[in-house]
C-alpha cells in the first residue's frame, strides 16, 4: 500500500513537471508550426539566361547561373517581393554573389528582375565586395517607407556587415559598415547578419525603437547586439560585466562583446547560431527566429553533421538583451531532396518573412541552391 502511494506522488510530480513545461508562457509566443509548401517547393531556382554586364569584370555575366538562395522578403501593396542572393560560375570564391529582386501576387510564384540590384561595382566599396560580392540580405522599412538592406560584403577574405537603403527596393544607395562610426577596429573584424527589430503592420516590417534607440541582432558564432538612431549608423554593445569578459575565439575577436545567447550541447544549435529574419516587437516580447549549424562532434546526433536548421527566441521586449525563453529543438530542417542536397548539402537556412493574406510566408535558402517557402496560420499579438 505504501509503495502504491509512493508511486502515485512521483506520478502526479512528473505530470506537472511536463504540464509545466509544456504550457510557459514563453511557448505560445513561438511562431509556430510552420508547413513547407511541397505543390510549389522550391519557388525559385537559378538561371542560365538572365545576362547582366557587370561593370568590373567589364563583360556580360550569367549572373544567377549557379544558385539562388539566402532571400529577403517585404509586402508592398498586393505584392510579395524577394531580394535573393545570386551567384555566377566565374567568380574564383565559388562565384560572385549578387542581389536579385522578384515579385509574386500570390506569395508562391515569381516574376524575377532581368539584372540584380544590389552588386559589386567600381565604387567606394569594391575592395570589400570584390570578388566573393553581394551575400544574405535582410530586409526593413521606416514608418516612412524608405527600405534598409543589410547584407553581408565578401571581399574572399572576410566577410563584413553591411547596409544599404532604397525607396522602391530596385534602386539602392549603399552606405557601408554599420560599424563604419563605430571604430575601425569595428570594420576590420568579421561581422555579418543583421536582424533589426521592427513590428508588423499590415505586412508591412517597420523598424521600431525602445528605448529610444533601434536594435539590430547580429553575429554567428554568438548572438550580439548593436543600436542605432537612424538604421545606417551602429554601435555595438560591449560586455561591461568582468566575470563575462570572453572573446570570440570562432572570429578571434579581440573586443568582449555582449552576448544576448550562444549555442548548445547536444542539441541542434552546436555550432553556431546566427540571425534570421527582421526580429518581430509582439506583446510577449521580442520574436527572434535564428539559424543554427549542427556540430559533427557534439551535437544533436539524430541530425546529419552540419545541418542547418533554424530555431526561436523570445526576448524581453523592454531589455532586448534578456532572453525569456527559447524552444528545446529546431521548428524546421532539411527533409525535402533539394535541402538535402546542392552547393552545401542539409541547409534550410531562413532569412526571409512576411505576413500576406492572413498568412506567416517564411522564404529560405535550400542547400545554399534553390529557395523554398514554408506557411503558418498562426498568429502573433
């Protein structure tokens, strides 16, 4: 009879642990599930007839031959459109990357730009884009409707964190480091992926201040931050706690920046972690979706070695520093033959999202090849 208690206790303390774990707070404010659209995957491929003269090899290229991949997203009007990453087969660091622009009225099928937008040129910013290019844009606007591209220049050597901004995302005028005010020592290091904060309205992604001040996440070996007052101009935040003083030893930093998460053991997130889209301002908090690589040596075992899949995070919506919570595993990996296979095999990697027609549409990179869309019909505050 004892024994019966006994079990019954540990019993109803093992149903509440799990009740708890699976009802926080902190879970109903994910973004999730999310389906991936088989009947139209992948939604855009690469191709060999688009022709663009670049100005610094001074000769026409197939600008998009090889790949497409790694797109930013915005709503304008009835309109879906993607600025994606595009690569030739000439350039020596497996192909110059260029932005292209596409449009689609239904979110799932698009109409592709003859010639990129944003690309490498005979500029100010050559001999930080020359010739690795263009790579991975993220995409906001101002409440005023100006857009702001950061995206990622790739000289061969080192890539660094840029910015661009447009009116009618076709043409851009490129502003340079986001850390260009901040230091050259700032400029120097390697840095990529910015996720600026912003709010959804009306499908439209608006960069917003708290605190007086927008906030960009950005990193990949941890996840950093950095402000700004006007979105071209950022400052990175450093760590001031002593006994938090580590340096990235994946980038050889030698600044101590502060790190609002990193990766773990064991699970799918092992090796690095990186930013996806624009971060979302909801009433529980900040919404962070971020892209991880599975480590070969200790990480989630039930993935291929160097998987990238792509996690959430919700972050105080007072302290973007303060992480609240953070799910367990990934919400989407490769499973589809093109995700699994391509220029970097095991690669869903998302960058893009928008809010269309009572819909969430997250657009990602498939194997760094091709792109692809997955959908939710769930909802934020």
């Amino acid at each position: 009879m004892k024994f019966r208690i006994v079990f019954i206790l540990i019993a109803v303390v093992f149903l509440f642990t799990r009740c708890n774990q699976r009802v926080t707070p902190q879970k109903t404010a994910f973004l999730v599930p999310f389906t991936k659209n088989v009947n139209v995957n992948p939604c855009l491929l690469p191709s060999d007839s688009l022709q663009f003269f670049c100005p610094v090899r001074q000769e026409m290229v197939n600008w998009e031959e090889k790949d497409v991949f790694n797109p930013a997203s915005a709503v304008k009007g009835d309109t879906v459109f993607l600025l994606y990453r595009a690569e030739d087969t000439v350039g020596k660091y497996h192909g110059t990357s260029r932005i292209g622009l596409a449009y689609s009225l239904d979110g799932y099928h698009f109409h592709k730009r003859e010639e990129p937008v944003l690309f490498p040129d005979n500029d100010e910013f050559k001999r930080y884009e020359w010739e690795g290019g263009c790579e991975d844009p993220r995409l906001v606007e101002d409440d005023q409707g100006t857009y702001y591209l950061t995206y990622t220049a790739y000289d061969g050597d080192k890539a660094r964190l840029f910015i661009a901004s447009s009116r009618d995302l076709r043409n851009w005028t490129k502003h340079g480091s986001v850390f260009g005010k901040a230091g050259d020592e700032y400029v120097a290091m390697w840095s990529k992926a910015g996720s600026i904060v912003c709010k959804e309205v009306d499908g439209r992604m608006v960069a917003t201040k708290i605190n007086g001040k927008y906030w960009m996440y950005w990193g990949e070996s941890n996840i950093y931050m950095a402000t700004s007052d006007n979105l071209i101009d950022w400052e990175p935040i450093l760590e001031t706690d002593p006994q938090k003083m580590e340096l990235d030893t994946m980038r050889k930093y030698t600044t101590a920046f502060k790190s609002v998460f990193s990766t773990r053991h064991g699970k799918f997130d092992s090796e690095l972690v990186e930013p996806g889209p624009p971060a979302i301002l909801t009433e529980e908090g900040i919404l962070f979706i971020y892209n991880s690589k599975n480590s070969p040596e200790y990480g989630d075992k039930q993935l291929a070695p160097g998987t990238y899949a792509a996690g959430q995070v919700l972050i105080d919506k007072d302290d973007p520093t303060k992480v609240l919570g953070r799910m367990d595993d990934w919400f989407i990996t490769p499973d589809q033959p093109f995700e699994i296979t391509g220029q970097v095999n095991n690669v869903c990697f998302v960058e893009g999202l928008v809010h269309f027609k009572d819909k969430w549409l997250l657009y990602y990179g498939t194997a760094d090849s091709k792109i692809a869309v997955a959908e939710s019909s769930s909802s934020i505050k």
